[in-house]
C-alpha cells in the first residue's frame, strides 16, 4: 500500500456546545481554518470538499460553508450517514486520495441542533409504529441484553460517563468540563432503565475539520503526518437469533480493519467510539476485540479505558461530554486521535501511543478508521 | 488508466412522472432491480452504495432504499448535490472502484417533490434576500445577457423544448410523452421572460439506478460494457466581469474531462445536459465546445441537437419532458448514454455513437462524465 499511502495532515474543532448566535458556516470556517493552520496548508492547496451533516439539511450546505473559504471551484459533496457522516465523508476524501485523483482533500463536519429532533424517520418506519421511538430506549434495550447474559451492572455503565467526564475537564472544546461522581451519574433522571441523564450524550452544535492529504504531499509538510492505514464501513444486519449489542457490524469493520492495516487490537494505543449513550462504551470495546464478550464492564470499573489504563477511550469526553453535533462527531473523534498520535494531546495526553483507532456509528451505518504514525 | 478502468454495466428507471402512491423506498427499488437485471448481477454482487436525493432529507433514506433489496451489509452513503446529486454520487462510487477499494458499486438516485420547493436557503441567502427566489428568475437573467450579446431569440429557446418533447415520445420512462408545437410553446404561460411554462422542467417523482464495475469484473458479465473514462465535479465561480451564461463551470470541467479522455467535442456523438429550463441546452453546448459562443441558438434552430443532427441532445426528452426528480436525474442521464451506447435506444437511437457526454448541474456544483464503448 506504499503509493496508497493516505495521511491527515490537519485537524480542527469549533468548540462544542450551543451557539444559537452563530451560524453553522461560522462553525464550519472556524473549524476548517484551524485545521488549514495545523496543515500549514491554504484554502486554495485544497483540491476536493466534502460535508458531512445531519440536520442542516438545506440544499447546497457544504457549499454555503466552504463559499466562507474561498470561491475556489473545487468540487463539494454534501455527505449524510446520521452521526457517521464526517468519518464517512473521510472515507470518500481518502478514497479520493487513494484513487489519485486529488492529493489534498478536506471535511467538515457541522451541526446546529435542536432538542428532541431525533426521531426514526421515513414513509416505513416500523420502529417507530412499534413504539421505539427514542434511541436512548433501543440502548437500554441493548443494555439490558448485556447485563441479563453477562452480569453487567449499572455502575460499569455509569462509570464510563464518570471516566468521560473527568477527561473532558482537559479538553477547552468539551461541551462540559465538570467531573461527575458516580452518584451523581447513578442517581440523575432516569430516561430509559438503566440509561440515566448523565449517561446521555447532550444536544450539540460544533464543527470539525480534517485535510488529508496523499503521502507525496504529506511529506512536503512540517507537521508529523498521521496515517489512515485502513478504513472500512457497513450497515447494520439485525440477525434475529442473536440481538446485537451495539449499533452495527462492529466487529466485522474491525477485523477487516485490523487485516488492512497489519495491525491486532493489542497494537492499539487509543481509541475514540460513539459513546451517544454510556453502554456504547462497553460494547464497542469488546465488538473491537480488546477485550472478551462480557468483560467490558469489569474492564472500565477497573479503569481500564481511563487515560492510565490498558486502553484509553474517549480521552477528549467522548460524545458523552464533549459533545455530539452529529455532523461534526466523526471529525472531533478523528481529530482526538491525530492530537494523540502527535503527542498533542496536554494533560491529556496518552503514554506515546502509535496506533490509534476511531469507531463511529450512526442510523444506518458504521465506520471503523485505524491511524498510525 | 489501463487497470483504473470504470464501467457501466448495469442502468435502470422507475417511470418519471406523479407517483402519489408510492414510496420512495418503491421508486428507488424498482429502479435497483431494474439496473441489477440489466447487468447481470443480484444485490448480493454490491460492495457500496451510494444514494443521491435532495428533497427526502430524512435520515437514512439510503439505508431504507437499499435495505428493500437485501440486508448484505454494505456501507450506503448518502449524497446531496442539489439536481447533481447521482451524478456526484456515481463519480465518488467510481473513485472508489478506481481506488482499489471494491469492484461493483451501485447508486440509487430518487426524489419525491412537491410544488413550489425549491427556494433559496439557509441563514445567510443573499439571493433571497435581494429577490432572486427562484430559479426561473435564474434561468431567464442568464437567457436576457445571451439575446444581448448574441441576438439569441426567444424561439431558439423555445425549439428546445419542442425537440425535446418529440423524443420524450419514444421514451417510455418519460412523465410527458406529448410532442408541443413552436406556437404551444411561445405562447404558454410566461414564468419569468423569455421562458414561458413549457419551457420549465416539471415538478417530478422518480428514480435512477447505476451499477459501477471495475474492468476486469466488468469483462466477465454478458452486457458490453461502457465505460466512464473521465469525470470532473466543480462548484460554480461568479464573475463579476463577466457574470455566467450557465449554472456553473461547464467548460472547464468538460476542458478536463476531454483531455483525460484524449477525446474532443468532435469525437462526441451523443449528449445529455441540464436543461432545467430551456436556455440550459444552448448555454451547454457552447461551454462544452460543440458550437461557438452565440451559435447555439442558431444550432438548435436548425436541427443541430436533433437526434438526426449533428449533436443529438438529450435524446431521452431531457428534464424539459422526461422530467426531473433531482436526485434520480444525473443516474437518467447516464442510463440514456449507457443505451444509446449500446445501441438500445430503439427509435430514438442515434446512428452508431462511440463517446457520450453527460453534463448535470445542481445549485453548488455542476458534474461532467465521458463514457466511451
């Protein structure tokens, strides 16, 4: 894979949190011109755009945001996989790179929302006839599974938000920097047993940005390059004789991912999931293989996915406290991992780690990323 | 770009037209099965799937569409690129081939509209806000400075339409299969001067399904393959000193695409382009260098883009009378290359065409593709 060689060779962020006084071009810049910066790149070194959003879902977005950079010419995508679509406009963007078209390539991710907007949508949706209405009910639903087959408790799955929390406070674009005991985690309004308020990621507007660019121009640049060795995406099979446990094929985009990239779980030094709700967490990390079915929830009480521990995850708050612009997810988790694997990361900053993994799931599909230096 | 090769080996339609009872997970799968049929292959032979749409911004309309065919788990991306959108999105599922990455890919394009949509958006619409609604308004600007440079008419316009009715009538896909005579069309209800009402695409539900193969997979399946041998995306660039005769850059994408082509307009013996509202085909032709700038008006008054004449042009009835779902319009247009290259456009086949052009512009971005037997 030696010419295929994809690289970020920028990341940025808008900080997360509510910004009803801005709009999501403003967002959207601000995050694309800290990653041009980090690049050392300008707008006009960018060959190919792409968008990745979920709710502004108003004709010509990426247009509108990119227009903010610069009337350039260069193509833009809008790009659309629920709380997937920056890591899966990645994906394109590296596909793009790989496929020699372009040598430089950038994403946003952008959202602005609202509360209580999502919903199961379309023409058929047999969930929502069915009454699940909400996605904190199908993961408590998912947690309940775990907790009946393994003797998971509560606490591990609170523990997740505590561990997330307390790594936010060493984030400045976090949506919330306060530590939480696990009391306060455990007793918070219940919204869908086991799943408590506290175990819910909040509603978000944010961006972020990713340049990537192929390994001849990466190398050109001062910055460190980070490379994405190996990405693969999928949709969710609902297998009927064993309910999943998680969002989607996890487990397959891993292995497949881990086969790619010459790489095994054990070779991983950080890694960022789609923590919407706090059993994500512990799903994710044994459907990656880092630890055995079941033994997820011991691991985290443990404190084994704490920046000290075996496996750190989410060591920027995770969706749970940094935040969840859908949009923007992917991107922020892309971002957390090229800071890492530079060794950017400040007080946060994970023991030298080299390879790092990024796991993003959405309404209809899953992406898996591995990042290595 | 001998091992990066990307064919078309499979096109398919649902009828354009009013489809008030169906979904458009109906449209869309229709559209699929067609497609698979043609190439030979089952849903089972995908390994991406890319869906274009611009008005059911649901979330997961993809996931939706595709899982009607099966639930094989492939990554299905959903793509926005206003009435560009398929188009967009088969370039991206042929970047991917290209890339190594998978052999057969397949895009779903499909649109359920309603009347009186299409607005200018977001939060910071300048046009809106100075007037410029819609997009007739547009259109009839664009036409105004042509008939003022050029001496262009109103009926050049208008012969246009009336060429592309007559070949709506053979095309059984067509929502209007009604030839219109000059005098119908001058003297239909103005919308914005010169274009009157028959000289606007319509109001439209449909769907558009390409299957993309690399051309060792394609070399093993019964059907000639055609192949896509270039393909540019940009996004339009004003010019104050010289506003635009058209949606966006037409000509320099076609100037790329006929070079990495090594083809020229000459070598070009069919052609779809965007005739959303009539000016589009004679604006187009000249940027795609068939005629000079100012002698398309005279071209299409002759019979030049009949499909006897020198350049057929639209050859199914164009947006004008096939008509125009957004998302499902940039996959028609490939479908009509794709027969007329194949040799299986029945009576409206054009005499023995070796390179088709597409050209499918969209609000932020216009698309332009080669395909060659």
């Amino acid at each position: 894979m030696k010419n295929g060689r994809v690289a970020v060779v920028g990341v940025g962020l808008h900080p997360f949190g509510r910004f009803p006084d801005k709009a999501v071009e403003d967002l959207g810049r601000e995050a694309a011109l800290e990653a041009l910066r980090d690049a050392g790149l300008s707008y006009k070194d960018v060959e190919a755009g792409f968008l990745g959003r979920v709710t502004q879902l108003g004709i010509g977005v990426g247009q509108r945001v990119f227009g903010e950079l610069g009337l350039t010419g260069i193509p833009v995508t809008n790009v659309e996989l629920a709380c997937a679509s920056s890591s899966r406009a990645v994906m394109h963007a590296a596909d793009l790179i790989r496929s020699g078209a372009v040598e430089v390539a950038m994403v946003i991710g952008v959202e602005k929302m609202e509360r209580g907007m999502l919903q199961p949508g379309g023409e058929r949706s047999y969930q929502a006839l069915l009454g699940l209405t909400i996605l904190p009910g199908a993961y408590a639903m998912m947690a309940r599974r775990h907790m009946h087959l393994y003797g998971t408790k509560p606490e591990h799955f609170a523990k997740v938000s505590v561990k997330s929390h307390k790594n936010a406070v060493h984030n400045p674009y976090a949506q919330y920097r306060t530590e939480l005991t696990l009391e306060e985690v455990l007793n918070s309004r219940m919204i869908a047993d086991p799943i408590t308020l506290y175990q819910c990621c909040p509603t978000s507007d944010g961006a972020s940005a990713v340049v990537l660019a192929s390994e001849r121009r990466a190398r050109q640049l001062s910055n460190q390059p980070v490379y994405l060795t190996a990405w693969a995406g999928g949709t969710p099979i609902f297998d009927p004789d064993e309910p999943g446990l998680s969002e989607g094929p996890t487990a397959l985009l891993a292995r497949k991912v881990y086969q790619a990239a010459s790489i095994s779980p054990q070779d991983v030094g950080v890694c960022q999931v789609h923590d919407a709700f706090s059993p994500g967490e512990i799903f994710t990390i044994e459907e990656l293989g880092f630890v055995k079915p079941g033994e997820g929830g011991p691991f985290v009480w443990e404190g084994g996915t704490e920046i000290t521990g075996r496996l750190p995850v989410n060591t920027d708050g995770g969706l749970l406290s940094r935040g969840h612009p859908m949009g923007a997810t992917g991107g922020a988790m892309i971002t957390e991992i090229v800071r890492q694997l530079r060794g950017q990361a400040g007080p946060r900053q994970v023991a030298d780690p080299k390879v790092g993994l990024v796991q993003n799931a959405g309404i209809g599909g899953v992406n898996v990323l591995a990042f290595q230096v």
